[in-house]
C-alpha cells in the first residue's frame, strides 16, 4: 500500500513539475513572433492576398519568392508588423523553381524602438535531423521536427534537402527551437512516405507531407553583402 502510495504522489508531482516546463517553451517560442509579418498583395482585378514573411533587421523583410509573385509593381506589396500597415519594396527576388526567397524593404523610422534594437540571426549550424524547430507566424507558433529527405520520393531528395515533418505556411520562418535563430524560410509541401519491405522490395506508402524550408545557408548567400545585416 505504501509503495502504491509513494507511486502515486511521484506521478501527481511529475505533472506538476512537466506543467510548468511546457509553459515556459510556449512562452519563448510566442516571444519569436515580434519578427513574423503578413505580406499583403492586390493582383489587378483579383481579391487580395495575404502571405507570411520574417523581420531580418534595418527595415528588411525576407520570405518566400511565390509569396511576394510577378509583377511586384502591380500588386503593391504592403506589410502587416507591429500593429502597422506599411508599404514594401521589394529589393531581391529569386524563383520557385531557383532560389525560392524575396526580400523587401519597408521604412524602419515607422517601426517601435523595441523591434528597430533587435537583430535576427541566422542559424550557422547545419540543420541536424531529429532537432525540434518552431514554424512561426503573427498569428501563432507550431512546434515541428527536422526529418531526413530519406521519407520524400527519390527525386526530389537532391534539390529539398531541409525539411520538417509537417507542412507550414509559405513564408513563415523557421527558427531553431533552442538557439532561437532562424534555420529557414517556408517554401514548399512534399509527400512523405512510410516504407515497408515487401517481397523483398522497398515499397513507399503516402503518409501525409512534409514542409521544405530554404535554409540559412540559402539565406546568406542571397541577401546582398551591402545590407550588412
């Protein structure tokens, strides 16, 4: 009865302890998201669209290029951060089928002290399978893992080589869950498969997608050397 007893309290104490561990995790991946933006778009004669981005630092916003599209002079990019509605320029822009990454200017004098002082950093690590990550978007954050290209088609394992075990929004940022630095930009889905040895044969099983991010790497190659961020 005493060992049942013992049992007991150490399973009530350990919930009271996890508690607060996963509170504290939310916490410091909600103070992330002082960097995520809407990117707003309004194609001639179509209906507005609304896509995520990430604050860098000196009134620079990065995201994904399909995000931003063609034709930027069209359709007046705007963007949503810090309780403001400003307009954008768009300074670089690569391609869906190249480097899936814009970035965009915005006039930093508008922005709070508080988000004007802060630097975003780019992860220097290679990102490492298993390690948790959070997706992050103003409106939230999700916690994910990096997975191996291994669970994707052959085909497509050369060119989407960073990946993460569900699929995000496009443009949402990407951020090493431990170090808070940014590993990447949200890009694209992909199929995963589940593979079963079959007759002898490796056989793949569709089992949902997963989310590509262009890297930091990526990132630091394509933001110009004059930015100095």
């Amino acid at each position: 009865m005493r060992s049942a007893a013992l049992f007991g309290f150490i399973v009530v104490l350990a919930g009271h302890i996890s508690a607060p561990v996963q509170v504290q995790a939310q916490t410091t991946d909600d103070s992330l998201r002082i960097y995520a933006v809407n990117i707003v778009k309004t194609p001639p004669f179509r209906n507005q669209f609304t896509g995520y981005g990430i604050y860098l630092s000196q009134g620079i916003i990065i995201t994904a290029a399909h995000v931003v599209g063609h034709w930027s002079f069209f359709t007046r990019p705007r963007v949503l951060i810090a309780g403001q509605d400003l307009p954008a320029k768009v300074i670089k822009e690569g391609s869906f089928e190249r480097t899936d990454l814009a970035l965009l200017s915005i006039e930093e004098a508008t922005l709070p002290l508080s988000l004007r002082l802060r630097r975003n950093p780019l992860c220097k690590e290679v990102p490492q399978v298993g390690i948790e990550v959070v997706d992050v978007v103003p409106e939230k954050t999700v916690r994910s893992r990096i997975i191996s290209p291994l669970l994707i088609a052959p085909k497509f394992r050369s060119k989407y080589g960073t990946l993460i075990n569900t699929e995000q929004n496009s443009g949402s940022g990407i951020f090493d869950a431990e170090r808070k630095c940014l590993l990447g930009i949200v890009s694209a889905k992909l199929q995963k498969n589940k593979y079963q040895i079959r007759n002898g044969r490796l056989i793949g099983k569709p089992d949902g997608f997963a989310g590509y991010f262009v890297p930091a790497s990526e990132i630091t190659n394509f933001i110009p050397q004059e930015l100095h961020l």
